[in-house]
C-alpha cells in the first residue's frame, strides 16, 4: 500500500530495519551518509536503491531537515555508486517515489536506479 509521506518517521519501516542489521540486504555501498543495496524485487536487469542513513521520509522531508553534510553525503553516494557499477556510459535512471500519488511503498527516503537495458518511456503509457 502506498504511504503518507506527510506522517512522522515510522522507525519499524523495513529500511530502518536494514540499517539497523535486523534485515538482511545485499549492500552495494555503505559509507557514514548512504547505503546501497539491490532492490528485493527488481524491475530491471540491475535494480539499486539508495537510501540516507538518517530517519526521513521523503525527499521534501529531508531536503528540509537534513544537514548540508548529510544531503552532500547521500547525492554524492547516489553518484558513487553509478560510477562503481559502471553505468556512466550506457547510462541509467533515478526515480524517487514521494506519497501516496507516486505509490512510495517504504517510508524512508530511497532512490530507485535502473540500468541494464534500454528503460524506455519515463512514465507508463
Ligand atoms: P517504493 O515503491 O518507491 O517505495 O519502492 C520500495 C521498493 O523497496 C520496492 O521496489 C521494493 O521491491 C523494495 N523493497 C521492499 N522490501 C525490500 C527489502 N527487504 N530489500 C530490498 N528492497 C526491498
């Protein structure tokens, strides 16, 4: 179901029990700032999501709450890691779904990265 990311942080949310070490994920990237990890259930023959470490919802949340290190430190992740995995040339797609109307699932900040393939329209026809 989606959420609404206009609610206060949820600190069972499956992201935050990944960043706490209760769920498993297999990590692509982790530094003080971001971890990256694929997507359980990916749409893309490579299918990564970026989350902060910190406890926000959404994109407007945490460009609202977050310190300066802590924004710097998540967009230089999401740059990190399409550079580590190589997708610079062939090219890849961020997406971040925000509420209810974007159908965000998980409501911890994340941002989806697709590659691997020709990805298409942006939007669903
Ligand atoms: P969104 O609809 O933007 O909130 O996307 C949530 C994403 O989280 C979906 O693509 C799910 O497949 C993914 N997801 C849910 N649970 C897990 C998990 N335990 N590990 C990795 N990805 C997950």
């Amino acid at each position: 179901m989606p959420i609404d990311a206009t609610q206060p942080y949820d600190d069972n949310n499956i992201f935050a029990r990944i960043l706490r070490g209760e769920l498993p994920s297999k990590t692509v990237y982790d530094d003080d700032y971001a971890l990256a990890f694929h997507d359980i259930n990916p749409q893309a023959p490579l299918h990564l999501l970026v989350i902060p470490k910190g406890a926000y919802v959404s994109w407007d949340d945490f460009s609202a709450r977050a310190s300066d290190a802590e924004i710097a430190g998540f967009v230089r992740a999401v740059g990190q890691v399409a550079r580590d995995t190589g997708l610079v040339v062939p090219g890849y797609r961020l997406l971040a779904n925000i509420g209810p109307d974007s159908h965000q699932e998980v409501p911890h900040l994340h941002v989806h990265i697709f590659a691997g393939q020709k990805l298409g329209p942006m939007l669903a026809r």
